[in-house]
C-alpha cells in the first residue's frame, strides 16, 4: 500500500470514531426538564433577532433617507427615454404635480401638470361611459 492510501484510511478511521463519541455523549445528555424550557430557548432568540432587525430597519432609513408614505416628495412614474435619460412624474406633499427631466448629470424641471392630467391608478382615463 502506498502512503497515500494509508493517510486516507487512517484520516476514515479517525473522523468515523469521533463521529460515534459525540453520538455517544449526545444520547447521555439530560433531557428538557419542562416545556417553558424549551419555548424559551425558541422564543428568546426569535425577539432578539426581530428586534435587531428593527434597530437595522431604523438605522438603515435615516442613514439614507427612505421614507414612508408621509414623505414630502413621492414619484408617481418613471417614462425612460434612452439609457441614461427620463422623465420622471413627480407629486409634492401639497398635491402638486410637477415633470422633471433626469440625464447623467443634470435634473431638469420640465412643467407643473393640473390635476385634471394626471389619473389616479384607479381612475378610468377619460369619461368613457
């Protein structure tokens, strides 16, 4: 036999009987003593890492500035134009709805729309009756 398939079989043996000693040692440890043992081990993690997932969330929207519904600005819709270039629908806390060309470098303010131009997602668009 060579001493590499030595070094195998020797490496086999030794992983197989550390793997029966801590069967072993698992099988003798003492059982749960109760049920709220047990809920607890399970429920107590849970919260820590829902919590902490919480503080991240918080963290995370000031860091960058997300918002939620009660943000000044929010974006009704984004028309690409090209690969980098498009315009964008926006509509101000006040209700103001206004068009802004976005490019590579540069933002600009296209025009105010009326009210009557823009339709909600759930309107019908014109009097079709």
């Amino acid at each position: 036999m060579s001493k590499r398939t030595l070094t195998a079989i020797t490496a086999i043996l030794l992983l197989t009987s550390g793997t029966a000693v801590s069967a072993e040692a698992v099988t003798d440890a003492p059982a749960a003593s109760s049920l709220a043992g047990e809920l607890m081990a399970i429920v107590l993690p849970l919260a820590f890492i829902i919590a902490g997932l919480v503080v991240v969330l918080r963290l995370v929207r000031k860091r960058y500035g997300l918002t939620g519904p009660d943000a000044p600005l929010s974006i009704l819709q984004i028309l690409p134009l090209g690969p980098r270039e498009r315009l964008v629908l926006v509509k101000s806390r006040s209700g103001r709805v206004f068009t802004v060309g976005v490019a590579a470098q540069t933002v600009t303010f296209i025009t105010d729309l009326e009210a009557e131009d823009v339709a909600s997602p759930g309107e019908p668009e014109g009097g079709a009756g």
